[in-house]
C-alpha cells in the first residue's frame, strides 16, 4: 500500500518521499481552510503544485469531496463521443497505450478540451477501483471541480505534467498517481482534449511522460493523414453526390464530421474565419457579423430582429435580405448544409464559435484554457449593436475571470492582449501577486509609469 500512498516521483525514493511530505504538509494548511500565500515557500511542495492548489481554492474546488461529478449522462456521452474529433484516433490509443495497460495496474483516459473524460479503459481491476472516486466516462475532471489533477492540470497549463499522491488537490485521489499531455489540433493548433495514464508506480515513471507524448504525437500525425485521405477522396467524386453525402451526414459525410469540428473564428479579426469539414473562408464584415449574432441565437432571429441586432440605426430588412442572399451563395458552395433557414433565420450546422467556447469555459470556470482561446475582442471594429454587446459581454467576462483567477501568470498573459494595453486595473493585479524579486515586476512597473505619464499629459 505504501507504493500508492507514496509513488515514487521521477529521481531518488528519498526525492519522492520529500515531495509527499510536502504535499501532505501542504494539505494541513488546507485542513483549516487556510490558502497560504503564493509566494510562501513549504519544503518538498512543487512550486507547480502550490500554483495549481491556490488556482483549485480559487475556483471553490472542494478537496474533501470524495468524487468527481458526472457532467453527461450515458445517451449524451455517446452522441458527444461519436462526433468528437478525437473518436477517430482511438484506435491509435488503443494500440500504444490501452493495449499494454491491460495487466499492468494502469487506466488510460481521453478526456475533452474542458476535462470531461470521454473514455477510461485499460486494467479491469483498476476501473472498477477507479469507479469509487468517479474516474468514469463522463465525469468532470477540471480543475475547476476536482483541482489539481493531471488531466484537468495539464489542460490548465497546455502541457504534458505528472501528479503524484499527495499532490492532489482532492485527498480521496491521493492513493493515486497521473500523467497527462494536451492534444492539440495537428492544423489549426486548437486544444482538443487530453490523455491520461492514471494507476500507481509505473504512472509517473520517468519514462510514462515521454510514452504519452510519443503516442499524442503519433495520433496527431495519423489525424492529418486521415483527413488528407478524406479530402481526397471527396475532391474525387461528382459534385452532386459529394453534396449529397454530406448533406445526409452519412457514409463518408460523417465519417468527416468526426474528423473535423465546424467552427466560426471571430475573436481578435475583423473578418471571421468560418471552417467547415475542413474547408475554411474568409467572411466579409457584414457576413461575420451575421453568422455571429445567428450562432450566438440558435432558436433563430426574425428578419425584424436581426436587422435590429445588425445595423445601427433603422435597420432595412430589404439590405438584410439581400446580404443573407449573397451569404447563402457563399455557403452553397462551401456546403449546402450549411445554408441558414429563413422565416426565422437560423443555423442548420452545429457550428461552435470561438466566443462560445470561451464562455462555456468561464461558466465551468476553466479561466486558463478561456485565455488560451481568447485572442482578442470579438470582431472588433463591428459597429452592430447586437455584435458590440456579444463583444463587450465576452471581453467583460474574460477580464473579470482574470481578475479572480489568482494567478500574476494569468494577469500578465491577459495584459498582452491589445484591449489590456492600458488595464490599469490588471497591472496592479498582478503587481501585488508577483514575489517581491520576480523580475517580471520591472516591466509592469514600467508600463504602470508609462500609462500614468500618458494619463497626467
């Protein structure tokens, strides 16, 4: 039982020993309902993990809560797994990774870009032993739920990370040990998901860290090889019947869909960039605003009430109407499904928008993996009064969720942004969490001087 309370970390057993007795001193500062300071140092404790814990009490992750909650039931996690870009690799983590698990005490874990976990197999014995902490398909694994853990941490910090017993923010997780990297879209680079190794010992060996990251990248490549394979074999057919196999999201059509996640890129551009099986446009001002405010109403707008939301002033519905005539072209030829329905106007296709995303992430309290898709205000020259308050909305709530997130690393990722030029607001966040001799305190000092020089003349 000692090799599950105490796995050994990478290094000496007297190095593991020492990390567990700093993460075990760590949690009696917990135990009081005490977050020690940042900046406090407690021996053994990893400044990564210290980091983790204040970002998880942030959050209101509870530590004694015994499991993880389920966030989809069994229908709802079929259908979403189905359609999930990373179904197609599986087979890919099967063969490195599942496989080998069977009798080695090991459980193997996909989860999505906010730490649902999709798919847990491997060890027969360690599932169902796993099932008591609710390390299940469907559950929620964030850090914003269970805190620190290495699904919902290495999501977090978009790197590969290993956890070790104690070093969990949930002490019903210490008897176990993790490894987990981020899987990245091999094209557009987007964060899809994560996989896990997750049992006692061997899950944090020195060598596990390098397996994964091997098997994420052999995934990655296979990824691209199948959807190079997919383009051409559509580039090959009739137009009519490539069409209508699409339509239909049968056959091939949907063995595309599950390669591919439609999506609309509005933030930091003043033209969207609208992907759809693949295939990506540039949208006109006008047609970004559109598909904006129609993908934020999926119940569908009157042409009354999009012309309200799209044009200053007295709206036209004769302009509307004749604008969506030329946006239907554009979608017609990049795919028919795609073309908005009338009487209301309303999206047919499943299409996520990055602003979407990241207000899912904020409402479920993933701040970080909210930031790393944030790049900028949404459409940010539009003067449409429906799209300035998805805008301000959007940016409102990323600046607020920064501001509570606790972390100076956050604050200063923030600050880069164009519309945190000049946050005054969010230098001095920062300033007040950064140890005393961080040399990153000269730069904000320095912009802090440079906004008041610009505000005094």
């Amino acid at each position: 039982m000692r090799n599950l309370i105490h796995p050994p970390a990478p290094g000496s057993d007297d190095t593991a020993g020492l990390l567990q007795r700093g993460a075990l001193a760590g949690h009696e500062k917990l135990e009081g309902g005490l977050l020690f300071p940042a900046e406090q140092e407690i021996p053994g404790l990893r400044k990564l993990i210290r980091e983790s814990w204040q970002r998880s009490a942030s959050l209101k992750a509870n530590p004694d809560n015994p499991e993880a909650p389920l966030a989809m039931d069994t229908d709802e996690l079929e259908e979403y797994r189905r359609q999930h870009p990373l179904a197609s690799i599986m087979p890919v983590i099967h063969k490195l990774l599942v496989q080998p698990s069977h009798d080695s005490g090991l459980l193997v874990a996909v989860g999505d870009e906010v730490g649902r976990l999709l798919w847990v197999e491997g060890d027969p014995g360690m599932q169902r032993r796993a099932e008591g902490m609710m390390f299940v398909p469907g559950a929620d694994w964030s850090e914003a739920t269970v805190g620190t853990s290495a699904p919902g941490t290495a999501l977090a910090l978009g790197r590969g990370i290993q956890i070790s017993g104690a070093e969990h923010y949930q002490r019903s997780v210490h008897p176990w040990s993790c490894t987990a990297v981020p899987f990245h879209d091999p094209d557009s680079g987007a964060l899809l998901g994560v996989v896990d190794i997750t049992g006692t010992a061997t899950a944090v060996a020195p060598h596990t860290l390098s397996l994964v990251e091997a098997t994420v990248a052999a995934a990655q490549a296979q990824l691209r090889v199948e959807r190079l394979q997919l383009a051409a074999t559509l580039a090959s057919r009739p137009a009519r019947r490539r069409n209508a196999g699409t339509a239909l999201g049968s056959g091939s059509g949907a063995k595309e869909g599950s390669l591919y996640r439609n999506s609309l890129q509005l933030l930091g551009r003043d033209q969207a960039l609208l992907s759809i099986e693949g295939k990506t446009v540039a949208l006109s001002a006008r047609h970004s605003e559109i598909l904006a405010l129609l993908s934020s109403h999926p119940d569908g707008l009157s042409a009354d009430e999009l012309s309200v939301l799209l044009y200053p002033g007295d709206g036209s519905t004769m302009t509307l109407r004749a604008e969506m005539v030329r946006l239907r072209k554009i979608l017609l030829q990049l795919n028919p499904a795609a073309v908005p329905e009338s009487r209301p106007y309303k999206l047919t296709m499943d299409l996520v928008p990055d602003s979407g995303q990241v207000l899912s992430c904020l409402q479920r309290g993933a701040h970080r993996i909210a930031l790393e898709i944030y790049r900028g205000a949404l459409l940010p020259k539009s003067e449409a009064p429906g799209v300035i308050d998805l805008r301000d909305r959007v940016s409102s709530l990323m600046r607020e969720a920064v501001l509570t997130d606790g972390s100076a690393e956050t604050l200063l990722k923030y600050a880069e942004l164009p519309e945190a030029r000049d946050d005054v607001g969010v230098r001095l966040a920062a300033l007040k969490l950064l140890p005393a001799r961080s040399p990153k305190r000269a730069a904000v000092v320095a912009d802090l001087e440079r906004l008041e020089a610009e505000l005094s003349a």
